[in-house]
C-alpha cells in the first residue's frame, strides 16, 4: 500500500512539472495521487473534493485537470463522446471501460505497437505520437459465454 504524498512533496512535484503550488492545487493533487494510481473524472473529483472538505468550484476543477495534464502529470482518456477520465498513471497502458458501471481499469493487452503502427497508413507528414486502445465491456447476455 502506497502511503499519501506529504504537502512538501506535492509542492515539490507541481514546481517541477512548471505550475505554481496554489492551494486548490495542492489539495486536488492531494486527493488524485493518494493510494496509488487513479481513474477520475472532473465530476467524481469534484465530489471527492467536497466530501474532504476541500472548496473548489467546478470550472477550477476541470481546468486543474487540464493543466496537470499539459504538464504531464495525468492521461487524459476520452472513453466516449463528451467523456473524459484523467488516469494518474502516465506510462504507456490500455484500458477496459465498463460501459455500465462507467468503471475504467487498466488492462495488461500483449500487443507489438510497433508493429501495430507499422501498419497504419498515415497521411504524408504526419508521425504515431501514442497507442491508447480501450477495450469496452458490459455484462454478457444470459447464456452466452
């Protein structure tokens, strides 16, 4: 179990990564990185953050979760039109979506991107930048396997 990042180390990790420690910040950066990796929505963090006592507006939210994300802190995934999940974990991985539950998950996927992007027909001047697959699931009809 991984313990909650301390005010100091959050300090420390907003200034690296180029964005100013504010409080809204570092009480956000708190509650996404505690506990390991995350998948939140601005909405579900929006609640967190008002359940821990945290006031924060909705706009400063999404736009916190911008900013992290241009500064490499977060992935964006946009799992369907209109919504997107910010996943605290920045290294190369997949993902299933539970279009139910709306419940997101990594997912190890044995794939050979390079031989995956191999085959891609790209348009002239234009190079693969990433490789994001999500796979979406829902619950199997009864009977079928």
């Amino acid at each position: 179990m991984s313990k909650s990042p301390g005010e100091q180390e959050l300090m420390t990790l907003l200034r690296s990564a180029g964005l100013r420690p504010t409080q809204q910040r570092l009480a956000l950066a708190g509650l996404l990185f505690a506990g390991g990796h995350r998948h939140m929505t601005a909405e579900s963090l929006y609640e967190e953050a008002g359940a821990s006592g945290v006031k924060v507006s909705l706009a400063t939210v999404y736009n916190t979760l911008n900013h992290f994300k241009e500064a490499g802190l977060l992935r964006e995934l946009i799992v369907d039109s209109g919504k997107s999940y910010f996943d605290t974990n920045t290294a190369p991985h997949h993902h299933a979506y539970d279009e139910q539950t709306g419940e997101i998950h990594d997912l190890e996927l044995l794939v050979d991107e390079r031989q995956l992007c191999a085959g891609l027909k790209l348009p002239p001047g234009r190079q693969v930048s990433g490789v994001d697959v999500v796979v979406r699931m829902r619950a199997a009809a009864e009977g079928s396997r």
